[in-house]
C-alpha cells in the first residue's frame, strides 16, 4: 500500500492541495475512529518535548517538501496532537526502513506515519487505533450505467487491476465470473479505462481520487458504486507507534486523535492534502 500512494500522490499533491477552509466544507470523510465521548483524559506526565519519526517519501501522509520540511497528513495530524497535549515537537523524517529500530533506538518517541497496523507491529509496540484505513473502489467512464456493483451486475464486464496487488486477490475471490485483465502499469491501465477498453478498473480509492484530478484522465471517469472495506485484503490501518514501555504516552495521542476528530479538524487536515474524498 505504502509506495502506490508514495509515487502518484507526489506527482499531483503540489497542485491538488486546496485551501483548508474551502475543502473542509466541501468534502466529507468517514469517521475512521469510535469515540467514547465519557472516557477520561489519561493520567499520564508527559515529557515537555517529543520527537516524532515519520517516513521521507510516504505521500500524502509524509513527504518532504523541496525545502527539506516534513509535512503530509500524519504530520500535521500529529503536531495537532502535540498541541492538544501541550508538549512540544519536532519532526524527524528518516527512511521507511529505518522507522522501527530508530524508535526501538531511541531516536525519537512516536513513530507517526510508515507502517500499517499488523499483529506483529501491534504485538512488538504499543500502537494507537488506526487513524486511517484504505479503501478500495471501481472507477468507470462517467456514462457508466451497470444496474449495479455486485458480482451478478458485472459479470462478462472487463475489469481491469494491476497484477499482484491486494485488489487482484479480492477480484479473484468476489468477481470470478467477470473478464479480469491484469496490468503491471498503472498508467496502461487507466489509458486503458479512458479509452474504453475497460468497463471498469479496481484500485485503491486514495490513487483513484489523484489520478481522477490529474490531467491524464481528462475528466472521462469517477467513482462507480461505493468503497469497499476488506480487512483480509488491501484495508489496512495506519496507526502512530511508541516503545511498548510508552504505552501511557500511546495513550494520550489516542485521546488527543479522538478530541481532533470530534472538533472536525482531522477532517480539515484530510481536505487539505486530498483532491477529492476518496471513499
């Protein structure tokens, strides 16, 4: 998941990116986190200060921009944090590979942007709830009108994915009596879709929603049916990770998310780096 938003988001965020407060009010984002609006703040003593560790080239989420400053949705989600808890906090990009032994290292505090929620990180570190899950979606010409998105609707359709993802595994298990055409590029794949040589493609909802904005698609397609959740396929979660002997400190970023949630400005900060809602 993490390098197929990393190479076409950094290509079309620059002139995607829109105002916060005009997109805040156009766009709408799912709530990816339940509140127990009861729940009391942790009793837990921060530090006054913290280092954040976050992936270099995990467009939207984290990136660098030419200047050499670490921005994206994870990290102003997560300096929003900061500032919920009053602590302050500095931002350390390092890479992908690097993130679990520079936290294990104690290079920094929070890792806040990189890996995906698994048994194992979730095992070996002490993980907040997902503040994010993929989706995937079809995307189709804008005349699309198949009766539906069920298996029965698109049966015989040709439908394209690119070979040896997560979304070919779930095509194969849910859409078996559809045409299923593999691409191991994705830009042949949507000329593909543009041109009318698919009915429909399959692909993670983030990529659609830049590649739709972007001048290769010409206007000629959008979303067909809903985003599909799959969490034995391509719906993951991404979390922020402390040392498991920090889980007080997990803890409070747990809360400061929840708070930025429910005030609307997770939602803000998601308008500002999506070109459209990609769900």
């Amino acid at each position: 998941m993490r390098r197929l938003y990393s190479s076409l988001a950094a290509l079309s965020l620059i002139a995607a990116i829109p105002s916060v407060a005009g997109a805040a009010e156009a766009l709408q984002f799912p709530l990816f986190r339940h509140i127990d609006r009861q729940a009391p703040a942790p009793q837990v003593t921060l530090p006054k200060a913290l280092t954040l560790l976050t992936d270099e080239d995990f467009a939207p989420f984290s990136f660098k921009t030419a200047e050499g400053r670490a921005t994206g949705i994870s990290v102003d989600l997560a300096l929003a944090a900061c500032a919920e808890l009053k602590i302050q906090c500095q931002v350390k990009p390092v890479p992908f590979a690097s993130l679990l032994s520079s936290l294990q290292e104690k290079q920094g505090n929070v890792v806040i942007a990189g890996p995906v929620a698994t048994a194992g990180t979730v095992a070996s570190f002490a993980a907040t709830k997902p503040y994010y899950f993929s989706f995937s979606q079809f995307v189709g010409k804008v005349s699309t009108n198949f009766p539906g998105q069920d298996e029965r609707s698109l049966a015989g359709r040709r439908l394209g994915f690119i070979a040896g993802t997560q979304q070919e595994a779930f095509l194969k298990k849910h859409y078996d009596r559809a045409n299923l055409v593999p691409f191991t590029d994705a830009t042949a794949m949507y000329e593909a879709l543009r041109t009318g040589g698919l009915d429909l493609v399959f692909v993670d909802s983030l990529q659609a929603a830049f590649w739709l904005k972007g001048p290769d698609a010409r206007e000629c397609c959008a979303p067909f049916g809903q985003s599909f959740v799959d969490k034995d396929t391509f719906t993951h979660g991404l979390t922020m990770l402390t040392r498991s002997e920090d889980a007080g400190l997990r803890d409070a970023f747990d809360y400061a998310l929840d708070r930025l949630q429910d005030k609307g400005s997770t939602s803000a900060i998601l308008s500002s780096y999506l070109p459209v809602s990609p769900f």
